[in-house]
C-alpha cells in the first residue's frame, strides 16, 4: 500500500537517485554556472540532514521510494526544501501529497524557494496553496533563511503558504 513516511538513514541513496533524476527537468533553467553533477551529492545530502533537513517520502505499494521532500525548522519558519518525484512516477498526485502532509506537519509559517525561470514548480505550489512573494522580500527571505550564494538569490523566488500569507497580512 503506498504511504507517505519519515525517509529511513538507509534511504540515502534512493533520496539521492530520485533528487539527482529529476533535477534534470531544471537543468535548461537553471544558470549555468550554478548547475553542477551530481546536483545533489551524497556529502550534500548529509549536510542538509545535519541542519535539521527531515526528508519525508512517499511509497509505492511495492515499498519502493517514488518521490521525498524536506522539510526544515529554520528559526520561526519551516521550509521546504529538495521536493522530488521520480520522472517515471510524475504527474500522479505524489508531489502534491507529499506537501499536504508536510503543510500539515509544519508548526509556523511555511516556505519554499525555487528557481525563478522554472515556471512548472512555481505553478505546482500555487495550486497548492502558496503565493509567490515579491521579488525584494523574496530576496530577504533567502538571505535570512537559507545558506546559498548571492547568485542564486539572484535567480530564485519564494512562496509562501496562503495561510501563513493571510495570517501575516502579507
């Protein structure tokens, strides 16, 4: 039966497979100088787990991970980070459940960035309830709660969650 569940440390490497397939889709918008191979690597992915990144996947009803999303207690914030669905399993929903069931967990305002030119993501959140925040706010944002280059800061946005959107009077 497919689940949705906290990832395992043995996952590592299927955390890594799904992220490092399916990054591919971002490569023609990503800059080229902030691209690299793999995108995220295996001493990347531990990085981010020792900042508190929770990876959540979800299963097939083989067991086998499909798709994983991160979520991150910064401050007073949470923030979804490394939201990945295996190309063979796109487009069925997983993506989707897995933010409701992060959404849900989240105890504060909620989060995400993306890169500015990939118009598919910044879509996929907006029909689930976030609202892209104007580009100087967005760009206070990231410094404040993510560690990445200025570059990037350059060439991403953010969104929020509605709620949080409605509750803030953002």
């Amino acid at each position: 039966m497919a689940a949705i569940r906290p990832c395992g440390d043995d996952e590592r490497a299927a955390i890594l497979e799904i992220v490092n397939d399916a990054a591919q889709a971002y490569r023609p918008v990503i800059p080229e100088d902030r691209w690299r191979e793999p995108y995220l690597s295996a001493a990347e992915l531990d990085e981010e787990i020792a900042a508190g990144v929770e990876f959540w996947g979800f299963s097939g009803d083989d067991g086998r991970l499909l798709g994983v999303m991160g979520l991150q207690p910064v401050r007073d914030v949470r923030l979804i980070r490394h939201a990945y669905v295996a190309p063979d399993s796109q487009r069925r929903g997983i993506g989707g459940a897995l933010l409701r069931e992060l959404a849900g967990a989240a105890d504060g305002p909620l989060l995400v960035g993306t890169w500015a030119a990939a118009t598919w993501a910044i879509r996929f959140y907006e029909r689930h309830g976030f609202e892209l925040v104007p580009p100087r706010r967005a760009a206070e944002l990231l410094r404040a709660y993510w560690t990445i280059p200025e570059r990037q800061i350059e060439t991403s946005v953010v969104l929020i969650g509605r709620e949080t959107a409605a509750s803030s009077g953002r």
